[in-house]
C-alpha cells in the first residue's frame, strides 16, 4: 500500500474517532444510522438539543464524512453516508454496539 493511501486512511480514521468522542454525537449518529433521513428539527427533539447545538454536532459528523445533508426549505435533513468504507463502517457500528450494551447494563 502506498504512503500517501495509508496516510488517508490514517487521517480518515482519526477524524471520525474525534467526531463520535462526544456523547451528543454518538447519539445522533445511532439515530441516522438506521439508514433513513432525518430532520434537524427531529434530532433536537430526540436528543434535547437547540438548534444551534445540534447543527455545530452535525457539521462535526458531516465534516468527518459520516453523514450526508440535505437542504429542504428552512431544514437541514441528514442521512449516514452510503460511500463510507466498509472498514469504517465495522468501526462506527462497533461503537454504536458497545454503547447500546453499555446503557442496556445500566439501566
């Protein structure tokens, strides 16, 4: 593998470890995760967030490549990112897994 393949994948890597290490991220990741499209507007209400939070974490995911957004009209809808490498999409369902079992344990 070439230098500069390995350097991507390497910085891929870390942007997306950076993205899911805040809470309200790996929340609103485990939500679009399901494959389907979700409004901003739904991602406040579900995770108690303003506007202004949820939109600066989405934009964090967005960056790192994890999800994809869509303009319609005054909303911003999001949706997981089809183009992802599988390698990377093993790491993100790994963490959504271990965060599922770790609420179900406590609660």
């Amino acid at each position: 593998m070439r230098i500069c393949a390995i350097k991507h994948i390497h910085n891929a890597m870390q942007d997306i470890l950076t993205a899911i290490s805040d809470p309200t991220r790996r929340a609103a990741l485990a939500l679009v995760w399901d494959g389907g499209e979700h409004c901003v507007c739904e991602l406040m209400a579900r995770l108690d967030a303003s506007q202004s939070r949820m939109s600066r974490h989405m934009k964090v995911l967005r960056q790192a490549g994890l999800v994809l957004d869509r303009r319609d009209a005054q909303w911003v809808r999001y949706r997981r990112n089809p183009d992802l490498a599988p390698e990377l999409v093993a790491v993100i369902d790994a963490v959504l897994a271990a965060e599922r079992s770790v609420a179900e344990k406590v609660a």
